[in-house]
C-alpha cells in the first residue's frame, strides 16, 4: 500500500474537511437534538461530489476512488456522523449497481445516484431476521410479467429521503433477489419512525411493502442471486462504518486536547497530569490503528480486490475502537463529559451505533471466522 496520498486525494480531503468545518459542524448538534433529516446537507454532498467519489465519470462519479471516499469520510463523520452515514448508506446500493447491474441500469439508476439528484436507501432487514437472509418473509410475486412485492422493512435508513430502494426479497424459488425500487411506487409506504440513542437525523424507518409493482428490468443481478448481490455491497457499507468511527473517535481526540489545555485543576492544565496524557496517548493510538485498517481495506478496493473479510475486520476494530475512545474522551471531561451540551456525549452515542448497525459484532467475527477456517 502506497501510504503517499495523491494531490487529488489530499484536495478531496481538504474539500471535504472545509464541508465539515463550515457546513457540517454547526449543524451537528441540532440535527441531534432535532432528529430530523439533513435534506440540504445530503444535496450539498450531492453537489459536491462528495455521494459519487469511487465510481466512474461515465456513470456519474468523481472517479477518484474508494481511498478518496474514505478521507471524505472521515472528515464529514467527525463533524457529524450523520451526515458522514447519509454519505456511505447511499454509496451501498451505488456499490451493487456497479457490481451487478447491466448498462442501462447503471446508466439510470447508478448515473443520477453518483451524481447527487437522487438518493439510495437499503431495505434488507426484516423484525425478525437481523443478518440471516434465510428469515427474509418479503416476497416477490412473478404475475403478469412483472414482480409483486409484500412485506416488511425495518430500520430502513435515508427512507424519508430517497428515491429508490435496494430491496431484497424471496422469489417464486424461495431464493433471495435484489430490487431497485422507486419510493414512488404505490404500495411503498413510509411508517413510523425507529427511534435510536445516537446517530439521530438519519431517518430511520419501517417501511411497509404492499403489493408494490416493480417491472423485471428492476431485478438486480440474476434471480435468486440476491444475497451475493448483498455480500458484496454491504462490504463497502461495512467500510463506510469503519471509516465513521475513526472520524468520531478523531473528534473526540481534538475536543479532549482542547479540554484537557484549557480545564485547569490546582492552578494547572489538567494535561500536565500523567493520567490525563496516558488516557490521549492511548487515545490516539487506537485511532491510528483503526484508520490505517480502513484505509488498507479502501486501497485493496480500489485494486479491484474483494473485501468481505477486510470490511469485517475493519468494521469490528473500528466500532470497538470508536466506543472506546469516546469513552476515555469522556473521562477527560470527568462530569461535564455526560452534559448533552457538550459534544463528546454525542459522540459516544453515534459509536455505540456503529458496533450495531450494518452488521452487529457478533455477525463480524463470524464472518471473519469462516475466513481463518476455510
């Protein structure tokens, strides 16, 4: 891995970091308290590229890469990461568009998703499914030439927002398929709202399916092949999760350098104490740890390579490492880390998130076991 970044990455890095500064930033703490959806910061990112960076100008995107997608990443996450997920959530189905989709569906769905007019949710999981796509009960009728689908999504992130859905569903095989969707499709209907501790904004929903038309041309790969459809995309959402909990952890760093500067105990900067400079020392190398993983995963993507096994490893160190981090960022702070006035105590709820969704831990290791076993 060459660890020299390009002059056009170092630029998306900066584009993007003055985004987070400027846009992002001050947001970050009414988006929480609000809970609702950034629509003109996700068409912001949309203008900016920032939705399309990894796929190929001829479909819409920047053309500058996965490693460029995980710098951007990394700076709008540690601003807020809701917003940095509005950005890797979308990128999943763009993901298995790229992979599995013939040229007319790249060029109408893939093309206006890289190119931020329109956005991408993921409908996979199910009440009672979690990861296991065998538990999926959402069907997919084949009458009159064309697919009918019934059932149920839950935790359907971006759904108040998007324009097209990647849905999974069983056929008339009893085997998983992949969908792209229009929300607009009769049937499609938006329930209530799942309320979550942290990674507020992000529009998390139930999404109900009732009899919903789509026409054969929206089958996504081959039928019945739906769930290596969702293995290889969902191993770039695993990334984007890494990718979030690096940037949360790296803000919890620079806010408890700033606090631990400025708060003073006995007359003195609390930084001078040795426990407060081991609680960062240790800080930081995690976080150094963590970023160099999720960026090795997002270089080996950018060499072609498949990474299934990388994006678990990623996700798993990452998420643990960004609940941990925080944490120590919150013991820096002592009482005033637990005030939701401050930011760090939002930063601990957003990590805890990244150890649950796209993927609990559990499902992590099992993934990386049946790797190190085969």
């Amino acid at each position: 891995m060459d660890f020299n970044l390009s002059e056009q990455e170092k630029m998306v890095q900066r584009t993007a970091r003055e985004f987070a500064l400027k846009s992002v930033l001050p947001r970050a703490t009414d988006i929480d308290h609000r809970g609702e959806f950034p629509v003109d910061l996700a068409e912001e990112m949309g203008r900016l590229g920032f939705r399309g960076l990894p796929y190929p100008e001829q479909y819409g995107g920047i053309g500058a890469g996965y490693t460029s997608y995980a710098l951007a990443m990394e700076q709008i996450s540690g601003a807020s990461m809701t917003v940095g997920a509005i950005m890797a959530i979308n990128t999943v189905p763009e993901e298995a568009l790229l992979c599995f989709g013939s040229e007319e569906q790249k060029r109408g769905f893939l093309f206006p998703l890289a190119k931020g007019n329109k956005l991408a949710c993921i409908a996979f999981t199910e009440a009672e499914t979690g990861s296991d796509p065998a538990a999926i009960t959402t069907t997919a009728r084949w009458s009159d030439n064309t697919y009918i689908i019934t059932g149920q999504k839950h935790f359907v992130a971006l759904a108040p927002a998007a324009n097209l859905a990647l849905l999974f569903a069983k056929d008339d095989t009893k085997r998983l398929s992949a969908f792209i969707l229009d929300t607009s499709s009769p049937g499609f209907v938006l329930r209530e709202p799942c309320p979550t501790m942290g990674l507020k904004g992000l529009g998390t929903s139930v999404i109900y399916l009732d009899e919903v038309v789509v026409p054969p041309e929206n089958l996504l790969g081959e039928k019945g092949k739906g769930f290596d459809v969702l293995l290889t995309a969902i191993s770039l959402g695993r990334l984007g999760v890494a990718v979030e909990g690096v940037g949360v952890a790296q803000a919890a760093l620079e806010l408890s350098l700033d606090y631990a500067q400025q708060h003073k105990a006995r007359g003195k900067p609390i930084a001078q104490m040795p426990t407060i400079q081991w609680i960062l020392a240790e800080m930081a190398s995690r976080i150094e740890a963590g970023r160099w993983l999720a960026y090795q995963t997002a270089f080996l993507r950018n060499q072609g390579e498949d990474i299934r096994k990388e994006s678990a490893i990623a996700k798993l160190f990452c998420s643990q490492m960004a609940v941990e981090v925080t944490r120590l960022g919150m013991q820096v702070h002592g009482s005033y880390g637990c005030m939701e006035s401050l930011p760090i105590e939002r930063l601990y709820r957003d990590a805890k998130i990244s150890e649950i969704y796209v993927g609990v831990s559990e499902m992590q290791r099992a993934i990386i076991a049946a790797y190190l076993l085969e």
